[in-house]
C-alpha cells in the first residue's frame, strides 16, 4: 500500500500519522517529506525553508521525491506526508510534480483536515504569526481540491478521501483502517449536531451510536470536526459586546478575536455543507441515528433530512435507525434501504447480511 497524505500547516501531521502507523502494527514506512527537504539543504534554518526562491524549493522537493521512489520498494507500505500546496510569501504554490507523482502511483489520496481553532492554536504555538482565520479557511479548501485533482490526474476516480483529525483517538484507528483494511465498508455516520448539544442525555445516545459503529467500519464522523459552536460563541460575543472569544483547544485556554471570528461565519457553514457532502460520496453507505425525544417525538433535523436525500440520489445504501414511537415519513422509508428501531438491531442486520468481514488472526482491529 502507498499512500499520499496531505494537509494544511498546522495539522501536526507527522506525530498523528506515527499513530496511525502505530495502530495499523505493520511495516510502514513514514516518509516526511519536509524533514527530508531540511536534511537535503541542512543550512536552511528551522521553519525558513519555504523562504527560499521557488526553483531551489522545487529542486529539494524533487531531489528527495526520486529517493522516496528508491526507498518505498524496500518496505511493504508506505505513507508520504506532505502537501498538495503552499500559500507563502510566494502566494500560492503547488508543491508536488506530476511525473514523479504519476511513478510513485500511490494507492490512496488522503487530505487530512482540522477544527479551524485548532488549526490556528498549532501556528501560533510554532510562531507562524501572519496569518488570520480566513487565510486558513481559504488554504483548507485549497489544499482539499488540490489533493483531489491531483488524485484523479495521477490515479483516476475513487482513490480520495478527506479525513478529519479532530481531538479522539479515534480518527487515528478510523485512518488505519482505511489505509490497511480494503475489505471493511466505508460508512458515513449521520445524526443531528446543533440542536441537541444542549440534551445530555440525546448527547449520551449519539455517542454510543458513534462508538458502535466505528467498532465494525470505516467511519466517516462528522462530529470529528465540529466548528459550527465557534459562530455561535462569535455572535453571543458581538452581541454582548466582547472583543474575544475563549476557546479550549487540546487542553490549553486561547482567546480569538470576535470580530475575525464572525467574519468567516459564512466560511465555516459553507465548508461544512460541502464536507459533509463530500464524506458521503465518499462512502459506501450512509447509517443515520434520529434520537428519540423525551415525549417519544423523533429528534430529525433539516440536516440529517438532507444528507439522506443526498446519499439516496447518490445511490449509496441508506439505513436509518429510529428508536422514536412516532412513525417516520415516507420521505424517510422510501429513501432508506432499512430502518431499524434500535442500534443493537442494526448491528444485528449488518452482521446477519456479511457487512462485517472476518477479522484474520493476528490482524489488525481484531
């Protein structure tokens, strides 16, 4: 298996993917592309590389590319970290080439993707001062289509995926499995987010739907990158006049400026819409948890009504699963291939039907 992996500055990449590597327990080879620039030019300081004039960063690149080429056919697997572009004070620049791309013939695109506070809080912590929040929402979805088009020239349809960092352990098996596990399905897991936060108890439900599912697929969890309450905090702060807003990110307290903050509200809604899209094209089906409500009701949000329609016009198998007394709409049963009343039977169906291969002895996610 070779696989690209990219991402915007920012992500930390490199010690997430030892993790990922470290879960799949076999023989992986991590290339780092950026580490292995700096050893090719070794009087380059630390963080100044992208610094240097566009023909001798692209003479680096294309050095330590032709020796990943030799070293990848010494290992049974191998991940490449690096990006699909930069955005400097070059501007914006790609940072691959196509003929050594189209030799390596990676069996998978992977661009890796973060919480925008999350992403902001790692450049500040490494000095990377001159940027603003727009500036990385922009780079995101730059490095995203970037990633993607670079797939489809060099490999062709199917072999790009995005995949949320986020803050759980989680993501680290979920990008394991997708690397290393060909035979498991591909799930994307739909419930409602915004509405419910303030629900414990609906909270505590979504969350064993979660941890089931991610048990038995590769799951693509929108909940892994959740940037919807920052426009929420941004307004609450303008509308009660605060300069900043206070974020928790991996443990550590940082203010955000208000007024930046609401500035890319139209961004991050945007960006979710498409993601969320793009993860379920992605996906070989869609599992979708509609709470029930204290009064029995169905907690069914106008975005979960959407991402079923959408997966059902994309032909995936669409399975929801509703344990409300309420009776679901036609527009539910008609575009579901089965609806179940509760998780433990919908994990039944899947096992009975063979959407849970074997795990091998000794192999990985036993």
């Amino acid at each position: 298996m070779k696989a690209i992996v990219t991402g915007q500055v920012g992500l930390d990449k490199k010690a997430y993917l030892q993790q990922v590597i470290d879960a799949a327990g076999q023989d992986v080879w991590l290339a780092n592309v950026g580490d292995m620039m700096y050893a090719e030019a070794p009087g380059v300081p630390a963080g100044r590389i992208l610094d240097l004039p566009l023909a001798r960063l692209r003479d680096l690149r294309r050095a330590v590319f032709k020796d990943i080429l030799a070293r990848a056919a010494r290992h049974a697997h191998t991940i490449v970290n690096t990006h699909a572009t930069f955005r400097w004070r070059h501007g914006l620049f790609y940072a691959f080439d196509h003929d050594l791309m189209k030799a390596f013939d990676a069996d998978l695109y992977v661009c890796m993707v973060d919480n925008i506070d999350a992403i902001h809080a790692r450049m500040l912590r490494d000095g990377h001062l001159e940027h603003s929040l727009k500036d990385l929402m922009v780079w995101r979805e730059e490095e995203t289509l970037a990633t993607e088009l670079l797939s489809q020239i060099v490999r062709g349809q199917g072999c790009f995926y995005v995949q949320a960092r986020g803050q759980e352990a989680s993501t680290a098996d979920m990008l394991a499995r997708l690397l290393f596990r060909p035979d498991l399905r591909k799930a994307y897991l739909s419930f409602p987010m915004s509405h419910v936060m303030a629900h414990p108890p609906l909270m505590a439900d979504i969350e064993m739907f979660r941890r089931q599912m991610k048990l038995h697929f590769v799951c693509f969890d929108p909940g892994d990158l959740e940037e919807k309450y920052l426009t929420q905090l941004a307004l609450e702060a303008v509308e009660e006049g605060r300069r900043w807003v206070t974020v928790t990110v991996e443990g550590r307290r940082m203010n955000i400026d208000a007024a930046e903050l609401v500035s890319i509200v139209g961004d991050i809604d945007g960006q979710i819409y498409a993601r969320d899209f793009m993860l379920i094209d992605q996906s070989d089906l869609i599992i979708s948890y509609v709470p029930r409500l204290g009064d029995g009701r169905a907690g069914l949000s106008s975005g979960v009504e959407r991402e079923l329609q959408h997966a059902h016009e994309a032909a995936k198998d669409v399975f929801v699963i509703w344990p409300s007394d309420a009776i679901p709409s036609p527009f539910v049963t008609e575009t579901a291939t089965a609806v179940f009343p509760s998780i433990a039977e919908a994990v039944a169906y899947f096992a009975e039907r063979g959407y849970f291969p074997d795990a091998e002895e000794g192999g990985l996610f036993r």
